[in-house]
C-alpha cells in the first residue's frame, strides 16, 4: 500500500514535473501544511513555511544556497554530499536520440541560418548574439524571425496551441540556428541547444563552458572552440555551408556523447526517495543566510525577508518587490 505525501510545490514549481516519480510510490496530497516542499527561483513564498523539508529545484541560472534549502536539484558541477544533485533540466524536458539515421542529401540544400530571440538585454549573450549574428550576415543573409533583427515577420505560427512546435517547425527549414545562452554557467544548458538539436538544424552555440561533457562535440559548432571570436565562428560556418560533404558529416552526429545515461530518472527517483524515506527533518540550516554582499545588502536582505513575515497586507506586495530586486544582486 502506498504511503501519504503531503507536498507542496511553490515559487514557480509545480507537481506534474514530479508527479510521474513521486506517484510510484506515495499517494500525493498537495497541502499548504506539507511535510515536503519544492520550490524554484522565481518569488519568496518558500520563506513563509516552517517545519518541513526544503527541496529546492531550478531550471535558471541560479546557483542552490543551502542556507535555505536541505536539498537542492540543478545544473551546477558541484558536490554537497547527499544533499545535492545535478540534474538539468533537459535529462527530462526534452527528448534527443542516442543515434542518428544519416542526413539526406537535400537537408544541405535547406535555407541558410536563422534566428529566434526577444531578449536583447538580459545577459552577456544577449547582446553577443546580436553582434554575432550581424557578423554573419556580412556572409549571408540570416533570418530573424523573433523580435529582435527581426527581418520575416508572422514565420512561426503556434502548431496545436504551442509556440514551442512552430519554432521547431521553423528551425527545420533551417542548415544552422543561432543558439546563444543568456549567460554563460558551468553546467548551464537550456533549448538554445536542445531545439536545434530536436529539429535536426547545426547549433552555432556560446555559453555553458562545459557543454562537452554532455553533449557531443562533433554535432554542433561551439564557440568556446574558437575562444568565442566571432569573427571565427562566423568563418567556421561559412566553411561548412559551402561544403555539403561536411555539412553532412556534422548534421549525421548524435547529439549526445558516447556512454551519456538515457536513464536519468531513475537518479532523480533515488535521491527524492531517500530524502523522503528519512521523514519530515528539516536540517540545520540559516534562512537568513549570505554570502558576497556588502553590509548595506545584507541589512535590506533582512530587513525585506522580515517584512514578508508579518500580517502587512498590501504592503507585503512591496516589500516582496523589493526583495524579488535585490535578487540578482545576491550570490551564493
């Protein structure tokens, strides 16, 4: 017979990312009283429940404090005994082959290179993807379909409500795809990579420094080959886009590395089923904790975590603004 759970998941966190692991063995209750509760990045209301364990789970670029969490899921190369995995988030969101059938001749024949963004401000990528793509395009012309460069308006139509589907349905048409992170984390890899990837289109990527280690290095151009000169990069595409042979030979590569484990939840199932087998006990931890701040962050930090603790009603809403601010200013 199954055993209750009482969970809840906050902060951007939800069950049905869980739900298919958690159901093997626990009748799940969703409860603001839980005995577990999973929560991400994106606000505070974690800070508000006590007397429960703290698993904390994240798909940002957000490295796990511990001073907050007992138990931490994410992307980072680091070890914290048994209180810690690393677990991106595409060994579950997205499904890449082990191998590849080879590439038909007229996939070198595809249109050129594309490229899909609406963030031009929020990261070190965001603005080198924009100078990259300018420089490619003293090549060729590269088609800009999201709002930034934008230069085919209407090209990704939603396919069966999902706007995930016509970008993937777009990139296909596509030889290369611009596939700039954010930010550039040890460990850090999002769809920039896995779509192009799923779609069959050569990522020309930047960002996680460490993406080999997952990712065969044979199935995509990775900037941090050419010590992220674009210049370079831009001529290791040009190269490729002129010689179908190795166009081919590039676009036939599986996507993973050889020996990469296919099986990966069954390490997420282990490490919740351990946490949970232990019972409700919470670890000694300090909410309050930081690290790397100056003494007048520190002082807003506490000062804004306390205020979210009292009955303010609609001032609560302003202090949780001000400390959902200080956000980015705080490292672990």
């Amino acid at each position: 017979m199954k055993k209750d759970l009482k969970v809840k998941f906050t902060d951007g966190l939800h069950l049905d990312y869980f739900e298919s692991i958690l159901a093997q063995r626990y009748n799940i209750i969703e409860t603001d009283k839980p005995d577990f509760l999973f929560f991400n990045c994106h606000s505070f209301e974690h800070l508000r429940h006590k007397n429960c364990v703290k698993i904390f789970m994240t798909n940002e670029c957000c490295t796990p404090n511990f001073n907050e969490c007992d138990y931490a899921i994410a992307h980072d190369y680091i070890e914290f005994g048994d209180r810690y995995l690393r677990f991106p988030y595409y060994y579950r969101n997205f499904s890449l082959p082990e191998k590849r059938e080879p590439p038909e001749p007229k996939a070198a024949q595809r249109k050129f290179c594309n490229f899909v963004y609406s963030n031009a401000a929020g990261g070190t990528g965001a603005k080198l993807r924009i100078e990259f793509c300018k420089e490619l395009m003293k090549y060729k012309k590269v088609d800009c379909a999201g709002r930034i460069l934008n230069n085919i308006s209407g090209a990704i139509e939603p396919r069966e409500g999902s706007w995930e589907r016509g970008k993937l349905d777009f990139v296909r048409g596509y030889k290369f795809t611009i596939s700039f992170e954010n930010t550039m984390s040890e460990g850090y890899t999002t769809e920039k990579l896995i779509h192009p990837l799923q779609a069959r289109s050569i990522p020309i990527y930047w960002g996680n420094p460490a993406v080999v280690r997952d990712f065969n290095p044979r199935a995509f151009i990775n900037c941090n080959d050419y010590g992220n000169d674009l210049a370079d990069v831009a001529r290791r595409v040009a190269e490729l886009d002129s010689d179908d042979g190795k166009y081919l030979e590039m676009l036939s590569e599986p996507p993973m590395r050889e020996g990469f484990d296919f099986n990966q939840d069954a390490r997420l199932a282990d490490f919740l089923f351990k946490i949970i087998e232990r019972g409700n006990r919470p670890l000694d931890k300090d909410p309050m904790g930081f690290a790397g701040m100056g003494s007048t962050s520190v002082s807003k930090l506490l000062f804004y975590k306390a205020m979210l603790m009292l009955p303010l009603g609609k001032k609560k809403k302003y202090y949780a603004r001000k400390l959902d601010k200080m956000r980015g200013n705080i490292k672990f």
